[in-house]
C-alpha cells in the first residue's frame, strides 16, 4: 500500500473555493480502481492549511491517478490558491497494516 500526505497553506479568502474544489478532486479519486481513501482536511490551528491524505493499493494505480483529467485540473488550479509556492507532499511505501491497540 502506498500513502500520500500533502499540506499547503492557502491564500486568505480562499478556503472555501479550496474546499469546494478538493471535494470534487476527493470524489472522483475515490471512484478510480485502486484508492482505498483520499480525503482532504483542515487544521485545528491554522484553518487555511489544508491536509491531504490518500491510500493506494499500487504504484500503477497512483500513476494512473496522476494522468486524470481530475488530477490535472486540480494541479493547474492549485498555484492559485496557494499563499505560498511550497506545497509539501510525502509518499510511504507501507508493508503492513494493523490496528492499533491502547
């Protein structure tokens, strides 16, 4: 399985532009053959700081994602929302999962 984790700031006065157009991006990733979740989140602290977490079940499926028609007009919408040009994304290659007990 591989997980993606992003974050951005996004400019002041649009959020809700950001959450409207991550919903629609978080829809139709869900639909494609090889997500197990995407969802996208704000902070506690900061509310113009936008989290996205993605679950894969393959590297063919995240590459297919990337050559979406989805996954494309997000990124051309993306540099104007951003209040900064640093978007930080990470990728996990994960080899187990398990619940965690406490």
């Amino acid at each position: 399985m591989l997980v993606v984790v992003g974050s951005m700031a996004v400019k002041p006065g649009m959020r809700e532009e950001v959450l409207e157009v991550s919903t629609r991006m978080a829809v139709a990733s869900r639909a494609e053959a090889g997500c197990i979740s995407y969802r996208f989140f704000s902070s506690l602290e900061e509310p113009d700081t936008i989290f996205a977490f993605e679950e894969w079940e393959s590297e063919e499926a995240l590459a297919f994602h990337f050559q979406t028609d989805h996954m494309k007009e997000f990124r051309s919408r993306l540099p104007g929302f951003m209040a900064t040009k640093i978007i930080e994304v990470k990728r996990y290659d994960i080899q187990a999962v398990a619940p965690l007990r406490f």
